[in-house]
C-alpha cells in the first residue's frame, strides 16, 4: 500500500496524480490537519511530525511513503528514511531544475511557505540546479491556509495573489515554480494572472512518476483509497468534490476517519 501524507488539503494533489499514474494501487492519504499549515512551524515540530506519521503509517502496512510536503519534505524527509530504511520514502521538492532549464529570461521565481523559503533545503536546490539563473524566492504566508479554507475566490486573497504575481512577472520572472502542494488548487487562480508571460511548475506527477519507478509499476490492489485525518476527516472527505478531485470518490473503501498519532 502506498501512504501519501500532508499537514492538510495541499497533498490531495500529489495523491491524484498517483492515483492517475496507478489506478490499481491501493492508497492511503493522511492529512495532519490538527496541525496545519506547517509552514510557520520549526523545524523541530515538523520533523516530530514526520517521523510520528511516517511510523504509523508503516504500521498500517504502507510500503511506500510519500511525503507530500515541500516543508516536511525539507525539514525531515533525510530523517524519515533513517527511521523506516526498509520502507521507500518519496519527498516533493520545488522545480526548481525544470524551471531553470527551461527558463527564456534566465528569471524565476519560487512560491513557498515561510519555513520552506528560509531551509537550507531549497537554497542547495537552488546551488544544485540554477546555475546563472537568477532565483527570487517569495514567501506566501497564508496561502496554504487559504487553500484550507476552500474558499480560493475571495476577492481579498485574489488581490494579494495578484500583487505577488505581477510583481514577479514584472522583475521578469517566466517560470514560477509551485513550492507547496497546496499551490497547485491555485492554479485557477495564478493562471490567467500570468497572460502568457510565465509558466508554472508543479511537481506533482513527476512524484507520481517517481512512484511508479521506485515500485516497479507494480502497485497492485484493489485500486481502494482510505482517507485518515488528525482532526476534521469529514471536511477532508469533503475536500475532493469541492477541489474537482470527486473521480476519486468512488475508490472509497469507506467514511474518512479519525487518526489518533501523538508526537
């Protein structure tokens, strides 16, 4: 079974695109919604998290891990892996080696939690694979907790976005990589603020692509989806109508439920 796990709503992204890459595989997604957004957290309080979900998840049988989170990712995925060395841990880290390579202006731009824009994480990222390209990093409290709330039209937030936006794509910037899961449920938004001028880069079904190697494509099951939260699974279950992701309601092996994991 493959275990995709988030501080919220925002790994529901990545979880599709797997779905989509495996339709047979049987997934578990759990959302730590008690303690979300991990954003403003520190590091410490998210690698505790990590490794308390990453275990559980090994106990209910997850061969597979994915941590659908960049700022978990960067704050404990090394440490994960330690802990679970017979179990396959899958990160989400920024685009930021697409974004670069494809780069027209030699400009880009990173979207990102406050925790995930001050890592050291991103900045080896962005040592690694931007070479003379010039990377802006913008911090965008808020937003994931915004993506929570589903309400992603309201006129305040589409405001803040398009102050962001336009400000980067005026700096030059023609690639603006999604550096959070949550960001991808924005696209709606970011897009038509882009009028041609940059492209996004989400990660999503590159992770899904990396799933399917590290497993061999051989995922099999029953293709049934069980949906855990640490508080709220009913908004949870929600969550997939109101985010155009209700093709997966029919993998349901039940109600989404309640998961007791204490740090």
């Amino acid at each position: 079974m493959i275990g995709v796990f988030d501080s919220g709503l925002g790994g529901l992204s990545v979880l599709a695109a797997i779905a989509r890459a495996l339709p047979q595989a049987d997934l578990l997604y759990l959302a730590d919604s008690a303690h979300l957004p991990y954003g403003p957290k520190s590091d410490d309080f998210i690698r505790a998290r990590v490794l308390a979900i990453g275990q559980h998840l090994a106990t209910l049988g997850c061969d597979t891990i994915v941590v659908a989170c960049n700022t978990a990712t960067v704050a404990a995925v090394h440490a994960l892996r330690e802990q679970l060395p017979s179990t396959q841990v899958i990160g989400v880290e920024p685009g930021i080696k697409p974004a670069a390579a494809t780069s027209n202006t030699h400009r880009i731009a990173v979207l990102a939690t406050e925790s995930t824009a001050r890592s050291d994480g991103l900045a080896r990222l962005i040592r690694e694979h931007a070479g003379a390209v010039s990377v802006h990093i913008e911090a965008c409290p808020g937003w994931a907790t915004q993506v929570e709330t589903l309400h992603l039209d309201e006129a305040g937030f589409a405001a803040q976005v398009n102050a962001k936006i336009s400000a980067l794509l005026d700096a030059g910037a023609d690639r603006l990589v999604l550096g959070c899961t949550h960001y991808t449920f924005l696209a709606p938004l970011l897009t038509p603020l882009l009028a041609g001028r940059a492209e996004l880069i989400d990660v999503a079904d590159a992770v899904a692509r990396q799933v399917v190697r590290l497993t061999d494509g051989r995922a099999h099951g029953s293709g049934r989806l069980s949906l855990l939260a640490t508080a709220n699974p009913q908004r949870l279950q929600a969550a997939l109508s109101a985010l155009n992701l209700s093709w997966l309601l029919p993998r349901l092996d039940g109600e989404a439920r309640l998961a007791i994991i204490p740090a």
